[in-house]
C-alpha cells in the first residue's frame, strides 16, 4: 500500500471527532450493505469499500467469484483514499449506518475501530476465517485480531519492509552490502560511504514536519518484539527496545551520515531518481514495483536487501504497513461477504487475479511461495526482489499493536526525536516524557515490564 503523503494520523484523530457529530445525522440513515438478509447463504448483492489499486484488485476477482457462486453480485466501489477512513470512521460511529458489506481496512486503522467500536466488525471466525491462519504471516494475522482470538480482518496487502541501497554508491566506497549485519555495521559503513561519495547514508524529516518521520523508529522496534503499545495496551514506546531503536538513531546522526529532507512523497521521488541522492531508505514491499516506475534511468543502480538487525542474530524483517478486508456486522449479507474475503484473498485462483490487477504484495504463503511469484527484475540487476520480502514474511514477524491511540503516541514520538535529533537530548528522558504524556492523554498505564 503506497501510504498518502497527508499524514493518515492527522486525519484519524479528525475523523474520529467528526464522526460523533454526524452520527446523529447518519442513524436515520438505510444500511449500504446490499440487499434483504439471506441468513448464512451465498447468495445475493455485496459491496465493497476500497480505493484505486487495491480496489482493481478486487474487482478483478469479482468474475471468479459470481461464477464459483451463482447468484451473487459483488458491486467493488473505489471511494478515494484519503475518503475511505472518514466513511468507515463515520459509519461505525453512527452504529453502522451506510457502511458496506466489505471494507478495506489499514493496519493502523484496524485497532482503533475494534477499540472505539467493539461489535461493529464479524468475527470472521463463524464463517471459517480461522482456518486460514496458517496461511499467513504471524504478525500481519495476528494484527488483525482481537484479544480473544476474534479474526476482524484477513490481511490483503502485507507489506515486508525492503532496505534499499545504491549499489553504484556501495560499489564507489568499497561496501560489500553482504558484510552488513547489524545496524551498528551499517553506521560504519556509512560513514565510509560518505567520507568517500558525499552523500547521506539516509535522510530523515528531522523536525517531523510529517508523521512518516517515525518509520524508521517503529522499524527498528518492532525488530525487537515491540512498538508503541503492548497486547495489554499498555505503553512501551519509551522500553529498553525505543530506547535502543531511539539510540541507533542518534547514533547515526552525531556521525553526521543522516540528512536531513522533509517529508513529502516529491522528496522520496527525488531520492529514488537520484536528484537528492542518499544510500539507502527503508520502505514496504509495494516500493519494489514503484522505483522502476518513477526512476527508469536509475536501473542497475538500486538494490534490495532485509533490513540489518538490531543486534547479531536478530530479526531482519518487520511489518511496514498493511491492509486487512473486514466484514460489516450490519451486512445483511455476512456470508456472502465473508466468502469474498475468503476467496479473494485466501484461494490460489482470487490471490491470483488480485494480485495481478492490482499490484499489492499479498501474505498468502501458498500464493507468494509457488513458483511463479518471484522473477527476475531487469531493474534490479536481474535480482528475485520478492524473494527478500518472502524470506522476510517467512520470520515471526511481531504483531504491532497500534490501538486507537497510535496518533497520539506517534505524535508525540516525533516530538522527542525532534529535541533528540536536533537538540541532542537524551533518548530514554525524551522517551519518558513521551510516554508520561501518552498517559496523560489517554489514560493508559506505562508498562513496567
């Protein structure tokens, strides 16, 4: 999933205050969800809530699906992205009204709306969901639950986080990227590549003029088994793992290898063109096909790798945004919905065809492990780039808990790597502070374990 440049975090919080004060307007509403109740049979009208790519995807599938189950009718409708989250936040806000069948819901959205609206997604569990588990990722499935085990979502886009490098500039410093274990064997090999080239081992919006600045940060931590909230909800962005993530960070930035660029997607084009060049940048799987499109001039001079571990022998992979399809519980046709989810995403022949009208790098193993997924990309100097993001998928990856209080603790995430990056504070104090404030607002306890 490419993620808008508006920051998504700005919106939700937005949204969510919005949506209590249309709720009232939209309760008198009739449902979107298609057509009269049809029990637990497969039949009859479902829509669908998506946007662009994704939405292609699924309207690709459609065709397979009414013809595996005669009387059913699958109406895909792209709604816009940014404009899909005010009207799912609205809808389960006004207890469901006009929502559709199926929604398409982001992994950093998924959290907010189990919390702030329990109930108004199906336990996907009761029309056979539940057997797919092991069919996915453990992290990107389990993201998509709930505390009791409650399937709220099968993941649809699964995006592994690719480390992508400047093989011209590796090659000009004499770096083998082979050699890079570590982050901290990173850093050294940045400050050699631009003692040697001129040019940033990364940049980074150092006063976070966008809430994208905190990628980097919730990657290294989620390296290390956590995020900003634990399983319980409780807040661990300022534990020993932030700290850690916080301090590589600084690390990196006293070298003087970490540029510093504002956050916008015209910077990151720059980047990958080469017009502002930088060694490296971390992004999901969805990049891998983007770079070619954006800079064809710059083929053979990019590559892919995991990202370094934190510490040796650590993990090298971690979940960089994603997307879920969920079931309304005010669908009238929950069964037809939840075969479509099934089918679309969760059979060889849907995850096929969604896969390619759309473009979105799926989690099904039995798809993304056949034979045919990974080719050589001539851009990538004849490189099998899925192959990095499949032996990542392949890791137990962690589950992020986002919770419906992510914007808060991201914002205030950014604030104390802004004093830390730019004022060089500390780690753990700019952290503590943090934490202490997500607490303040959100009534949530720190975690002490």
């Amino acid at each position: 999933m490419k993620f808008p440049t508006t920051p998504r975090t700005t919106r939700l919080a937005a949204t969510v205050a919005l949506a209590a004060l249309a709720a009232g307007a939209l309760a008198g509403c009739s449902s979107q969800a298609s057509g009269q109740s049809t029990d637990d049979k497969i039949t009859g009208k479902i829509t669908v809530w998506s946007w662009t790519a994704p939405a292609k995807g699924l309207k690709a599938a459609v065709a397979g699906f009414e013809k595996l189950h005669p009387g059913t009718t699958v109406e895909v409708q792209d709604v816009g992205n940014p404009a899909i989250w005010d009207k799912i936040t609205t809808g389960m806000a006004a207890g469901g009204a006009g929502l559709a069948d199926v929604l398409n819901i982001g992994i950093d959205y998924m959290g907010n709306y189990v919390e702030k609206f329990p109930g108004k997604l199906v336990d996907l569990r009761q029309y056979g969901a539940g057997k797919l588990e092991s069919d996915f990722p453990a992290g990107a499935w389990k993201s998509g639950t709930g505390t009791g085990g409650q399937v709220y979502g099968v993941p649809y886009e699964v995006n592994a986080t690719g480390f992508f490098y400047r093989t011209d500039l590796f090659r000009k410093a004499g770096i083998d990227v082979a050699t890079i274990k570590t982050w901290d064997d990173l850093i050294a090999a940045g400050t050699v590549i631009k003692e040697k080239t001129g040019v940033p081992l990364l940049n980074m919006d150092k006063a976070a003029t966008t809430a994208d600045s905190a990628g980097l940060w919730q990657l290294l931590t989620n390296q290390q088994n956590s995020f900003y909230f634990n399983a319980k909800g409780e807040i661990t962005m300022n534990d020993a793992a932030g700290v850690k993530a916080l301090t590589i960070i600084k690390k990196a930035n006293d070298a003087g290898i970490v540029g510093n660029m504002p956050g916008s997607w015209d910077n990151l084009v720059a980047q990958m063109k080469g017009d502002k060049p930088v060694a490296t940048f971390t992004s999901g799987g969805w990049m891998a096909g983007e770079l070619p499109l954006d800079a064809p001039d710059m083929a053979g001079n990019w590559g892919v790798v995991k990202p370094p571990a934190v510490e040796a022998g650590g993990l090298t992979a971690a979940i960089n945004g994603g997307t879920y399809l969920s079931v309304a519980e005010t669908s009238k046709n929950k069964a037809t919905a939840a075969a479509f989810v099934k089918y679309a995403l969760g059979t060889l022949d849907g995850q096929q065809t969604v896969y390619k009208a759309g473009g979105m790098f799926p989690g099904y193993k039995p798809f993304i492990t056949s034979q045919d997924f990974s080719k050589p990309m001539a851009f990538y100097n004849g490189q099998r780039v899925n192959d990095i993001f499949i032996a990542q998928l392949a890791q137990k990856t962690p589950v992020v808990n986002y919770t419906s209080d992510y914007a808060r603790a991201l914002k205030a995430y950014d604030d104390a790597q802004t004093q830390v990056l730019l004022s060089g504070a500390d780690p753990q104090q700019a952290l503590d502070a943090a934490a202490k404030l997500v607490a303040q607002q959100t009534g949530r306890k720190i975690a002490t374990d």
